[in-house]
C-alpha cells in the first residue's frame, strides 16, 4: 500500500501487576477496525423491532411466564426491586442463576441506561444472593453479568443481567483471589496499593466517586476496558447503598462515553470474594468492555488468538482511554 516499502508497527506487550494475565496494544490497527466497532443503524433498528413481539422479558411476558423461585427464595415467586424484576434463569449457566430485567422497555440506548435503574437491578441482584446464601449456606461466590446485543453474546435484544451463584468461584475469579492471597504477604493489600499508585500516577486514574475508584487498567482485558474498585469491601454483602450507588453511576457513565464513540455492545462483571466473609486481601471490582457492532457483514472482535492462545489485543492504550472518560465523570 505504499509502494512496497518497508513499514514499521509499534506493538506494546503489557501484563497485568497482579495475574500475569497478558495484552498486546496495537493502536495503529485502530483505523482499520474501526469500521467494525461501529453499528448499521437501520440494520440495528429492524431487528429490534422483529424481537419485540415475541420477547420473554417484555411487561407482559415477564408477569405471564417468567419462571418463579421456590418460597424459600422468594415467597412472591420473584423478586422486585422499583423497575427491576428478579426471576430464575431458563438455563442455568451456574449452580444458581437469576436473571434481571432492569426496565420494560424493550429498546434502550446506552446513553439511557440511568444510575437509577442499573442500582435497582444491583439491588435485585443482592437480595438474590443474600437469600441464596440463607437457604444453601455452602454456596457463597457470586457474581453479576451483563451481555448486551448479539455481539457480547446476548441472545435476547431487551437488556437483562445475569446473576450467578456457586459454592466454587469462576476461574477468573479463582485467579484474582489467589493472587491476592499471595500479595498480602508482603505485608500490604494489593488493591489498595493498586489505586493509591494508580492515583499518583495520574495517567489512567479517572476518579473517586462515592467510594468507588474508576480507572483504565494498564493490561486491559478488551476494547474500551474500564475497571471500578470499592477498597476495602471484599464482598456483595459489604457494599453501603452509596458504594452500590457508585456503581451504577459509573457504569452509566462508562456506557455514556461507549453511546458517543458509536459503540453499542459492552460485556460488564462484577466480582467479589465469599459472601459473609471478612477478607482483607481482596476488594469488590467491576470490570467494562465494548464489543464490536451489530451489521449485516458482521465481524467478531474474539479470534483465534483471545479464544485458543489467551493473549488479548487492543487498539488504543489504556492511557488514552482515560483521557477521554474523565469528562464523563466530572
């Protein structure tokens, strides 16, 4: 493309401070797939409006034949917290698996996702896990999901978050434990430590809003990584309401900056260590990425080299990143 001379990249192998885990920031490739992040608006358009007759978590089809808890979860069959509708998942992707529909609209932008109704949803969350724990004491590793649209791997349009239960945490979760764990020796906590030179540092740091310290991690884990931690709080069941509130108001703002940049698919995880237990080595995190767009000529943004050999790419540093989320936060 330029005469067939010879062109140099510039490729960044970073690995995260606390697993290893492991990136390659390629940011001239950025141009070229940019393309594929953005979304067909009308193509987007049609096939929302095709699911909308037949959608299971619509009004209607929630009250109708959403599954039901069993009374020692729920004595009502489901759990309500304002907007937010808590019922069993049809297929369990965990021991125990909830879902919950934050709002009945069936169509949202990211831009509309409000503080309001992802903290209601969170909530709905929470009392799942506490009444979990209280009927299947064993069972103490819980975490939250959220896949929206086909490409994050959602096959249902109107949003929903996952709630997901088990007496064994997952592998990721597994990881930041352990290395957590074998931190503390040294004598300090690895997450406090973390954003105080995060903090210091100034470059991928974004703020501290109502406990919570939002930043951009240095190894990310996707496109867009954006990463909250409440210091301190290990677990679900530690959050106060204005650390939960945080929360969601960060990730409405997160998903603000995606709805400008033309992104309309994220993943997001909130994890913890065992409910009910006091750990001092681990903090409460969540953890936002974006996905690629929804078009006819889709591409995915998961190769053979994030699927079989582990090692993810991204296209823009995450000190990049940052700068253009702190206006999001102010």
């Amino acid at each position: 493309m330029a005469e067939f001379k010879t062109a140099t990249q510039r490729l960044e192998h970073r690995k995260d401070p606390l697993t290893g885990h492991s990136v390659i920031v390629s940011k001239q490739r950025m141009d070229y797939v940019k393309r594929f992040i953005q979304s067909d608006a009308v193509f987007m358009d049609e096939f929302v409006r095709s699911t909308e007759a037949n959608c299971p978590f619509c009004p209607d089809a929630v009250e109708r034949n959403a599954p039901k808890f069993p009374p020692d979860i729920s004595a009502e069959g489901r759990i309500k917290v304002g907007e937010a509708i808590c019922f069993p998942s049809l297929f369990a992707h965990q021991d125990f698996n909830a879902l919950v529909v934050p709002t009945q609209q069936h169509r949202i932008q990211l831009n509309e996702f409000s503080p309001q109704m992802l903290l209601d949803a969170f909530k709905a969350c929470l009392t799942y896990f506490r009444r979990v724990c209280s009927a299947s004491p064993a069972v103490r590793y819980a975490a939250i999901a959220m896949n929206f649209l086909p490409p994050a791997g959602s096959t249902i349009v109107h949003p929903h978050v996952q709630a997901l239960m088990s007496d064994i945490p997952t592998q990721s979760v597994t990881k930041l434990i352990e290395s957590s764990q074998s931190y503390a020796k040294n004598g300090t906590d690895y997450w406090t430590d973390l954003v105080e030179t995060e903090k210091a540092m100034g470059v991928r740091y974004i703020t501290d809003m109502r406990g919570v310290h939002w930043l951009t991690p240095f190894a990310p884990m996707g496109l867009n990584d954006v990463e909250g931690i409440v210091c301190g709080k290990p677990s679900f069941d530690a959050l106060s309401e204005t650390e939960l509130y945080g929360l969601a108001d960060g990730i409405s703002r997160v998903l603000k900056y995606y709805h400008d940049t033309d992104v309309r698919s994220f993943n997001a995880v909130m994890y913890s260590d065992q409910m009910g237990q006091s750990a001092d080595y681990f903090s409460l995190s969540t953890r936002i990425v974006s996905r690629y767009g929804y078009k006819p000529n889709f591409v995915s943004d998961v190769w053979a080299l994030q699927y079989l050999l582990n090692e993810q790419e991204v296209y823009e540093s995450p000190e990049e990143t940052s700068v253009k989320l702190r206006k999001y936060f102010q």
